[in-house]
C-alpha cells in the first residue's frame, strides 16, 4: 500500500530492486542536496539525469523519457504491468538487464539507432509485444532478452548485429520469418528455441558454429 516514498540527502546508493513489488508506489521525492539522485514527475534518475534509475511501480499508461537520459538501469521498469507505451530518447546507448522485463501491457517499442546494447533479459516476458523496431546500431542483444514474446510475428535485426545470446528469442512462439544480418559472428545457445511458427530463417555464412 506505499504510495510514496521521501528519500533523503544522505541516501547515496539505492540497490537492485529495492521498491521491487510496491505496486501502489506512485512517486519518488529526493531532498535537496542529495548528490547522487533526482526525481521528475516521481520518477528517480541519477543527479546528472543521465541515467533512469527507477520507475514507480504503481503509475500506469505510456510514458516518454525525457531527453539527455543516455542509459535504462537494471530493472528500471521490472514488472510495470501498467505500462500501457514507451518513447526512448534519441541519444540513449545502453538499456539495462532486465529493465522491461514482464511489461506485460506494452504493444510497441522502438530503439533509437543510438542504443548499442541491449541487457540480458531486458524484454523478457512482455507477451503483447507486437512491434519490435531494433535501431541500426544495436550491436548486441543479451541473453533471455526477448525470451516469452510470445505477440512477436515479424522483426528486423539491424545490419550492425554482432551477437545473439543465449535464450535471446526463446519461446517467441509468434515469430514467423528470420534473416541473421551478415555481421553477426556468434549465436548464442537456445537462442530461438520454441519459435514453433518459424518457418524460413537465413543465417549467414560469417556465424561461428
């Protein structure tokens, strides 16, 4: 039943999950002062707002990152079921392990071309996902990262890929068509296991065995 939290100046390390399951929690202040957090509209981003840290469990619809915000945490958005859409900013590189996992409302995600690295399991679960749009620049995509997207029936792997990991598209029971980019070098184990309605994939000569 939290619905806020007040975290104060002294606060200089907040771990992995640490609202993890507050479904009601609507908003994150942090006092003035604090040198290592912020917040805007409840939402906690480092003090340079460089990095999205946190979002609120309990807050519901879609939700636009604000510019400048270059990196996603681990589990930034973990279980958000309410999370009905979300706009990425040009500029970000990096979005963390496990940062959407289980986002079970979200249709629609576009990575901007800025993004180089997406976190193992960063996408997990989140069964409704239709459209996938991965930017040009994507150059790896973590193990269990799109693992049970079960809404996937198409997708297009940007031409600078260079690796697959492990489980990456497991369980992807949706997706119908494959083509592995001529710059990805390694596929990781199990990575399209259960894509049970693939029925044509092309893979390149350059991927190691």
């Amino acid at each position: 039943a939290l619905t806020n939290v007040d975290i104060p100046a002294s606060v200089a390390v907040i771990g992995s999950l640490a609202f993890n399951g507050c479904s009601a929690l609507t908003d994150l202040a942090v006092a003035e002062g604090n040198p290592a957090f912020a917040t805007v509209d409840g939402v906690l981003f480092d003090k340079a707002f460089t990095t999205l840290v946190q979002y609120p469990g309990g807050k519901t619809g879609p939700y636009a990152i604000p510019p400048g915000v270059t990196a996603i945490a681990s589990y930034a958005f973990n279980g958000r079921s309410a999370l009905t859409g979300i706009v990425l900013p040009a500029g970000l590189t990096s979005i963390g392990g496990y940062a959407f996992q289980n986002c079970t409302a979200l249709t629609r995600v576009a990575i901007p071309d800025s993004v180089t690295a997406i976190g193992e399991a960063a996408f997990n679960g989140c069964g409704n996902l239709r459209e996938l749009i991965l930017g040009n620049q994507v150059a790896s995509i973590g193990g269990y990262a799109f693992q049970n997207c079960i809404g996937l029936t198409q997708m297009a792997l940007p031409a600078g890929l260079v690796s697959i990991g492990s489980y990456a598209f497991n369980g992807c029971a949706g997706l119908v068509n494959l083509s592995i980019p001529s710059g990805v070098t390694s596929i990781g184990s199990y990575a399209f296991q259960n894509c049970t309605a693939l029925t044509r994939a092309e893979i390149s000569a350059s991927v190691a065995a």
